[in-house]
C-alpha cells in the first residue's frame, strides 16, 4: 500500500510541479538512500509519457557538495529532472549549468517516504503561486529588511541591487528551479550588510542539529557570523562551521519567508524553509543564487514568530503575514 501513496504524490510532484510533457526527457538524480522515491517520480514520469532515465550515485557528504562529472552531463541533456538525494544539488555547479542550458529542476534533498505521502506537500500550489510572487516582488523593492522576535533576534540586512525570487513550488518553464514542497520568498542580502543577532529557535534542518531544543544565539557583523553561544546544538553547528576551514561559510546568504500553510517545522529542510510563519537566515554559499559567495555549504537557520520589515513596513507580524 506505501508504494500506492508515494505514486499518488510523486504524480503530483511530476505533473503539477515539475509539468511533465510527454516525450521530454526526464532525469531522475538519486543515491542509494533514496531509491524507493527514485522509483515513485521514475514511474510517474513514465505514466505521463516522458522519456526517463534513472541516475544513481554514492551519496554525497553534505548539501551541495559536488556531484559526480558524468551526471553532471546528464543533466545539461535533460528537460526535466528531479532529485530525490540525502544531500541538497541547490547550490552545486552542476545544477546551475543544468538551469543554464534550460533544464527544469525539481530538488528533494532529504526528503523520506512520509514527506511524499502527505503533510506539506499537500499544499495547493497553484493557489499560493500568488501570495509567494507577491512578497518576492516587495523583496526586490526593499533596500533592508529587519527581522526581530520576542527572544532577541534583531538583525538588519541589506537588499538594495538584489532580486527576490518566488520559490512556488510550479517549476514549468526553462531554467527554473524548486523545491517542493518548500513554498518560500527568498533574497540574497547584499555581502557585508548583514549586521546585529540571531536566536535561532526554530531548526538548523541538518541530521546533526533538526529541531532547536536550546535556542542557539549567533552574532553578525559586516555580513559574516562572528560568534555562536548557547548548548550543546550551538557547539556542534559551531564545530560544523570550523571544519570548512574556509571563512566563507560565515557569509550571511539568504532571507527566506515560509509560505506554505501546510508546512510545519519537522527538522527536515524541505519541510522547515516553507513553514509559514517562519523565517531563515543562511550562511555560507550564495552564488547560485545571485550572491558573491561561493563555499563548501549553504545552512538555513530557522526562527519561529518573527516579526520581518521591509523599509520600516511590517509585512509578517510574529508569524502572520501583513501583506
């Protein structure tokens, strides 16, 4: 019976999400984690008459670290792919010469047989297309933005020159990219404009860290992470960052707004990113996606209840949405 709920949802990610046509070359990216929801998507591909292909590697070590060079080429080739992989392909050469040569890419890092049969990917995409659009465009007008909770976060960041994007979740048209059912505005921050403090209180959606028991606080000056106190979550995100031995990954990357009403705060990063209500703050790497900075990781940093201002105007309200 799972194997009949991962096709019904695997049909929804291929054909509302990714728009599957028939005859388009569909890529199928997994490791050998995630093979029974390589297969789901594979067969759903197959059903709408696209021409799949299945491509399975070693998993990698982390999020976005590179992927092997033949599949790499694999994926210029193809229309359509979808990434089913322990490790997030976001911010990876490879998928950004993939969306380059117009390959629509539809990623699922970390995602689990439960995240395919229900919870947020139970989302209304279409319907939410919208709203996402909509704050992705207030985004792009703002020149900072300030987020601050009722347990001491209050950081101003610097958007000015940068373009938001509208992650919906419809991933229909060359080049573009998702990660259903992550339903999410997002920014780059201008590099070094990042200044004041972070509780994180929400995830730091990776196996080592998932749901924050102890709020970690996180310090930022001229754009980069500067100190990280709190327990025993806030040694091991701290030793994390060290073991890069790059100071890259200390670069404020990314403001995310969560916009999926169905989304909820899991511990996993597809599940995390789109919780509405919520926001994250990223470190690390950030040139996929219109920043300056490229490193070994790129990690999201979850706060509940944010209050968010665009330009002095509130458009989230502790977690209600002002817009």
């Amino acid at each position: 019976m799972k194997s009949v709920q991962l096709l019904k949802n695997a049909r929804k990610l291929v054909e509302i999400c990714g728009g599957v046509k028939p005859g388009e070359k569909a890529l199928v990216v997994t490791d050998y984690n995630k093979l029974s929801l390589a297969e789901a998507v594979a067969a759903a591909c197959h059903a709408v008459g696209a021409e799949v292909v299945v491509s399975i590697m070693i998993p990698r070590r982390m999020h976005n670290e590179e992927i092997p060079k033949h599949v790499a080429a694999a994926m210029r080739e193809a229309d359509v792919i979808f990434a089913p992989t322990t490790w997030s392909i976001a911010h990876t050469k490879a998928r950004v010469e993939a969306t380059k040569a117009g390959a629509r890419v539809v990623n699922m890092p970390s995602y689990e047989e439960s995240t395919l049969i229900g919870g947020a990917i139970d989302v209304d995409f279409e319907a939410q297309a919208r709203l996402v659009r909509k704050v992705a465009e207030m985004l792009t007008a703002a020149k900072e933005a300030r987020v601050y909770t009722d347990l001491g976060t209050d950081i101003r960041l610097g958007l000015e020159g940068r373009q938001g994007a509208a992650l919906t979740g419809l991933i229909h048209n060359p080049g573009e990219f998702g990660t259903p059912p992550d339903v999410e505005a997002r920014i780059t921050p201008v590099e070094g404009t990042s200044e004041g403090v972070i509780v994180v209180d929400g995830s730091i959606p990776v196996p080592e860290i998932g749901l924050i028991r102890d709020p970690i606080r996180v310090v930022v000056k001229q754009g980069r992470v500067t100190e990280i106190s709190g327990g025993e979550q806030a040694r091991v995100f701290r030793e994390l960052l060290e073991s890069q031995r790059d100071p890259e990954v200390y670069n404020i990357a990314e403001l995310g707004i969560g916009l999926n009403p169905k989304g909820r705060l899991v511990g996993v990063m597809v599940e995390d990113e789109g919780s509405l209500g919520t926001v994250h703050i990223a470190v690390g790497t950030s040139a996929a996606f219109g920043g300056k900075v490229r490193t070994s990781l790129h990690l999201d940093m979850m706060i509940r209840a944010p209050v968010v201002e665009l330009d002095g105007r509130v458009i989230l309200d502790r977690g209600a949405l002002r817009v």
